[in-house]
C-alpha cells in the first residue's frame, strides 16, 4: 500500500499533472485526523522514521496509503480505508460505487498512408474489465438496495402536478389529466377497502404497491417497502401543514378528511394542524 512514488523521486509517475501529483502525496504529517474546511478528512500521520523500497527509491510514511490490515491479509488484495464521517463524504462514496462501468480511449491508425480523420480517429468506448465480465456472464447482483424506500408525493385539491415531454402528442398530454396521484389514489382506496382506513399515507406502502400503468393502489402480495413524504420547511406554511396531516391523519377519503378534527371540518390544514396540537399558534 505505497503509493508512487512521485514527485521529485520519480516525475514521471502516471498521476503527475502539470509537475504535482493529482493524489496529493507525500502526504503532510500530523499528529491526529482532522476535518478541512472542504470535509475532507486529513488522516492521522506520523512521522515515524521507517523507511520502505519500492522500485528502488526508498519513501517515508509520507507514501503510506490508508489501510486496514486485517483486510488485506483476510482478502488478499489492496484496499483503500477512507473515513466517511462527513455528509460529503458519503456523497462521494456512492457517487464511486454508482458511477457505472470503466471506459477507455481508442485510437485507431489507418497503415496505408492515406489521410486520417482526426475528428472520427478517436472513440469513447465501453470498456468491461475481465472480473467484471465474469460476474455478468454468471448473472451475480450488480447492486442491491434493502428495504425499498419510495417517495411519496401530496399536492393540494386540484393542483396535481403533471410531467410530459415536448414530443408528447396532444391526446397523451390530456390523459395525464384524468390520471389519479398516488394521494388520490389513497383517497379512493380508503374509500373501497376497509383495512386500508388503519393505515396513514406513509404506512401505506407496507400493505399496498402502487401501480404506475394503471395509477392505482393494489394490495402487496410480498416484499416490503417504506414511505416517505419529501422534508418541507415550515416557512411554505400550507405545504407545511399538509405535510403534517398526511402523515397522521388515517382513513380520509378526501381533503376534506384531512382537515377534518373529531367531526369538525376545518377551513384551512393549519387550523387542522392546530386543533391536533400539531403546532402551537394558528396566528401569524
């Protein structure tokens, strides 16, 4: 696990750019991990005098790259420890596992001595190492997310957001119109099944799955999932507020239901919100 070297031991490392090394190393010592102002973390790294050889320059721990050693004598390969204590970091993680597949520059030579299209000489291709092509063609999981987490949408009485494309025709475009939301879809669901009256909007999904062709609820025959409505700041107020009710309120067959406060109906969600002692002024 050392890195290079590089720099002035060897400038011609494949990750010198522009006469530094694109990894940043020799690493810096310090005496414990920090967090930088860019959340990334500066790991702890002591200036210990030992002394390795690699390609017949020696190097100090300043070439060390971070690792666990259990992993690399129970796995036998190299392996890359990284701290992900920071919300970027994690960012950056998944962003590294989904990134898809590797891909490499061809550059292909015309023999004959005629004239080369540079334009067209060069093709970004898709490139699938040897491992990779022996997972695929044994049909191994490429990834796997548990449990299932869906979004779910709410909007206000007859102001159901509605997606289409620019070559969408006409005709498609007004369906969408008559197609129910998946908050429609509840409404009308607790109005025909009884057991779905026991059940919030979030909580919806561990008993039902949502049918995009048709645009309806249908009972979940196996798996699970789970529920959740987008986070919504207090200062959009009735977003806000119905965000609040969908995720108490059970059995509503309408908006009206949702405002509806041991039999009285409620002009507004924040006054619903406020009879519930959901929040604590209705005033403002």
């Amino acid at each position: 696990m050392v890195h290079g070297p590089c720099g002035h031991l060897n400038i011609k490392s494949q990750c010198m750019i522009n006469g530094k090394c694109s990894k940043f190393f020799p690493k810096a010592f310090r005496d414990r991990t920090i967090i930088d102002k860019a959340d990334f973390s500066r790991y702890q790294r002591r200036d210990n005098g030992r002394i390795v050889s690699k390609k017949i320059v020696e190097v100090d721990n300043s070439f060390i790259i971070p690792y666990n050693a259990s992993l690399l004598l129970k796995f036998r390969c190299h392996i890359n420890v990284k701290y992900t204590c920071q919300t970027s970091s994690i960012k950056y993680l998944f962003k590294y596992l989904h990134k898809g597949n590797d891909r490499v520059i061809a550059t292909f030579y015309q023999s004959n001595g005629s004239q080369v299209d540079e334009i067209c000489n060069y093709y970004d291709c898709r490139y699938i190492s040897a491992c990779e092509a022996a997972w695929r063609l044994f049909g191994y999981p490429i990834q796997m997310k548990e449990p299932v987490v869906i979004r779910l949408p709410f909007h206000y009485p007859d102001d159901m957001p509605i997606l289409y494309k620019d070559t969408d025709t006409i005709q498609s475009v007004v369906e969408i119109f008559f197609k129910k939301s998946m908050l429609i879809g509840w409404f009308k669901e607790n109005e025909e099944h009884i057991d779905a009256r026991n059940l919030t909007y979030f909580e919806f999904l561990t008993k039902f799955v949502w049918n995009e062709k048709h645009h309806m609820w249908t009972h979940r025959k196996q798996g699970y999932a789970i529920g959740r409505i987008s986070q919504i700041p207090p200062m959009n107020k009735e977003d806000y507020y119905l965000r609040l009710l969908v995720n108490i309120q059970k059995g509503c067959t309408s908006f009206n239901d949702l405002r509806t406060v041991d039999g009285v109906v409620y002009n507004s969600f924040k006054d619903a919100c406020y009879a519930l002692g959901l929040v604590q002024s209705c005033a403002g």
